[in-house]
C-alpha cells in the first residue's frame, strides 16, 4: 500500500519539454499586453490579445481531442508546438494590432493540440495511485519555465517588446527536438496497447517460415501420410481449404473483437457529464481561466505599468511570484491530493487564491502587490494538480482524450471571457472592480465544492 511509485521515463521526458516551453511563454507574457497597448488601443482591446489565443483553444479543442486519437498523441503534440513556434515567430514583426492579434490567435490552435496530446499521454501513462503526482509533475516544469521566464524577461526588457517573442519561437523548437530524440515513434501510440493488451485468441496467429500459414494450419497439412502428402486427395485438399477459411475467418473476428473492445474502453464526454464531480470540475477550471490564467497574463501586466513610479521589472515580478508560489504549492499537493482527497485541496486552493486575487485590486504598493501575487499562487497550486487529479480518477485506465479537450474548453471559456470582460470593467471602474469580480469568482467555485461535492475514488479498470 505505501510502496512507492515511479513515473514512467516518458512523463519526464513531456516534464522537461514543458520547461523549456514554459520558459519562452514565461519571457513573452509580461509583455504581451504591453505590445498591444503599444497600437494605441483600448484595455479591452490589449486584453483581448490573450482572449484571441484562448478563443482560438477554445474552437479548436474538440478537433484536437479527434486528431490525437486519429494519428497519435505524440505526433499531434508535435505539430502543435511547431504551430506554436511559427506563431511566435511571426508575432515578433506585427506592425498593427490586427497582424498581433491573428498571429496570436494562429498560436491558440497548437497550444490546444499538443496541451490535449500531452494531457492524455500523462493521464494515460500514470499509474492509477499516482495520477495526481503525475500532474503536479508535469504541471511543475511549466511553473518552473514560469519562475525563471518573466525574471529572464526583466533582465531582457532592452530586447524591446518584439525581441522576446523570437526567444520563445526558439524554445518551442528546442522542446519539440527533444520529444523527437526521447520518445521514439510509436512508443505511446494507445493503438499499439491494445493490440498488446488483448486475449490469444484474439491475436493473429503465428505465422510458419517456410508456408506462411499460421503454424496450427501449417502442422495440420503436414499431418498426413507420406502418400498424402506427396499425391494430396481431393479429400484432404478440402480439409486443408476449409481449415486456411476457418482460420482467416477467426483472424477477422479476433480484430472485430479488439475494435470493439478499443471502442469500450474510450470514455465520452456524455459519459463524463453523468459523473457530479466532473460537472463541478469543469466550473472550477472555467473559474481558474478566468481569474489565474485571463486575468493574471493580461491584466497584471497593464496593472503594473499604471502604477506611477513602479519600477520596471514589476510586471516580469508579479508573474515570476505567482509562478514561484505556485511551484512551491506544487511541490506537496499532488501528493497530498492522492493521499487526502481531490476535495479538501481544492477547497483550499479555490480559498486562498479567491482572496488574495482579491487583495491585488486593493494594494498599490509594489511590495504588497507582489506578495498577494505569491500567496495568490500559492492557492492556485492547490486546485491545479487536485482537479486534475479528479479527471483522471473519472476517466481511469481508459482513453479519454475527448473528455480531457472538453475539460480545457471550460478553463479556455473563462480565459476568453474573463480578460475581455475585465478589460471592460478596467475602461470604467477600474483595477480594483476587476480583481473584486476575479475573486470572487474563485470563492464562488469553493463554495460549491464545499456543500455540492462528494470525494470520488480512482477508477481502475
């Protein structure tokens, strides 16, 4: 029971490339909305850059959870962060807001596919008992990216605001070779395991080297008499077709039944919606995109630069401190979601994170905004690896790439519209309304947890 369970080799090599992807976006994010602003547009305007890419994951989700089951997890993981890259790229010689605003939002299609690709193979690869540590893990080399990138950004703020964007193109490139070089074609293709994983009698049967007939057919037609075999009868010719048509027939309902067989064990999303908590989960991933990724990757930075005086490595501070109360978060919560319940970690995180989003509109002081921002982190390192954890315990052993795209698409829903929506809130309250909405957004989604929610157990199939 407390033996202790090892991660397989691939969910560390996904765990490494989320580094170097995290490090690129983490040096891009501050600023982003700043370059946006730089066309001389509006808060809702700069904040709808990042609405764009997750409007973009959005839309495209389901499509990508289809393409990963179609052609394999790691090849589509693989041509969206290319699609990625190329749209770093490009953003970096934007001459108006519209070409920023298309180049970002050409971004938001790869991020979906190779964030669904990579999501499944860690789900799928993690050993029941070990779903939760697994997230953490994996979610861990992003904030690990996100700790150093906005600090690596500060110190690059003489790039201007175009240089980062070629940096991050490059560390896209860079995560995408080593997925090539580490994990071989075909290792993680869920084709290849249920072939691997089906009864004898439904596999092909071995082939003789010399007849090419499978061996039980093979020994059958040498089993004659010497006479038989050297002047074969009519008789035995007919014994020898019928027993070739039985075993060619018996090969074809060995694939039918692991067709169906690989049909049963896809979880769908009408599936997922029976189970309460999963309905639940998907309230508190749109409540975490609209607070912890729309509005902390688009409003923070544009907070930051209004603060008169405010030193100019504020903004690459607040992101990078809420990235290392985070990763701090992560470093137990995995574990302790496995041991104690996805629920009362979730609830604690949806607590934390709710008030101290709520005290970033309330401090002006560059001290106190960035200590909110690490706590604020913090919290939000308690819900991640603890919903997701949850998923995985609904979906099992089985393949749920729809159910996982479907889950994203709620935390995407709310990072569209809670950038947009602040942005608005900004132009005519301002900061203080739209962090006030943020939170309280996060307290709502702990509340229901709290009264609405029943602890649910792995499902192991």
């Amino acid at each position: 029971m407390n033996e202790k369970v090892t991660l397989p080799r691939e969910i560390w090599v996904l765990v490494i490339a989320a580094v170097c992807i995290a490090l690129g976006f983490g040096i891009v994010a501050p600023v982003l909305p700043q370059f946006a602003k730089s066309f001389n547009v509006t808060n809702m305007m700069a904040t709808f850059v990042v609405s764009a890419f997750a409007l973009m994951r959005l839309t495209f989700a389901p499509a990508s959870g289809w393409l990963s089951g179609v052609f394999g997890e790691r090849r589509m993981y693989l041509i969206g962060i290319y699609i990625v890259a190329l749209s770093s790229f490009t953003s970096a010689f934007a001459h108006s807001y519209w070409q920023l605003l298309l180049f970002r939002a050409m971004g938001g299609i790869g991020s979906v596919t190779f964030s669904v690709a990579a999501m499944s193979l860690v789900f799928r690869l993690a050993p029941p008992q070990a779903r939760g540590r697994a997230s953490a893990a994996y979610g861990s080399g992003f904030l690990l990216g996100n700790i150093i990138g906005p600090v690596i950004g500060a110190m690059l703020s003489a790039l201007g605001y175009r240089g980062p964007f070629i940096i991050y193109a490059i560390m896209l490139v860079i995560a995408a070779l080593i997925v090539t070089i580490a994990i071989p074609a075909g290792a993680t293709d869920p084709r290849a395991s249920v072939v691997k994983s089906e009864d004898s009698d439904a596999a092909p049967l071995p082939a003789d080297a010399e007849s090419g007939l499978p061996d039980a057919l093979a020994a059958d037609a040498n089993s004659g008499s010497l006479a038989e075999t050297l002047a074969p009868s009519a008789e035995s010719d007919s014994r020898r077709a019928d027993s070739q048509r039985t075993g060619r027939g018996s090969a074809r309902k060995g694939r039918r039944r692991s067709r169906r067989r690989a049909a049963r064990d896809v979880m769908t999303v009408a599936e997922a919606l029976l189970v309460p908590q999963f309905r639940v989960a998907l309230l508190t991933a749109f409540a975490q995109g609209w607070t912890n990724l729309g509005v902390r990757m688009s409003v923070v930075p544009l907070l930051a630069a209004s603060l008169v005086g405010a030193p100019i490595w504020l903004p690459g501070a607040l992101l990078g401190g809420f990235a290392v109360g985070n990763g701090l978060a992560l470093l137990r919560t995995g574990r302790w979601s496995d041991i104690y319940g996805r629920r009362p970690i979730v609830i604690t995180g949806l607590a934390v994170s709710g008030l101290f989003t709520y005290g970033m509109g309330v401090f002006s002081n560059p001290v106190l905004l960035l200590v909110m921002s690490v706590v604020a982190g913090i919290g939000s390192g308690f819900v991640q690896p603890a919903q997701q954890g949850a998923v995985a315990d609904i979906i099992g052993n089985r393949s749920g790439g729809r159910v996982v795209s479907f889950f994203q698409q709620s935390a995407d829903l709310g990072q569209i519209i809670g950038p947009i929506i602040s942005g608005v809130i900004i132009d005519f309250w301002g900061f203080g309304a739209a962090y006030s909405v943020a939170g309280t957004i996060l307290l709502a989604a702990a509340l229901i947890w709290l009264f609405l929610v029943k602890e649910i157990k792995p499902q192991v199939k």
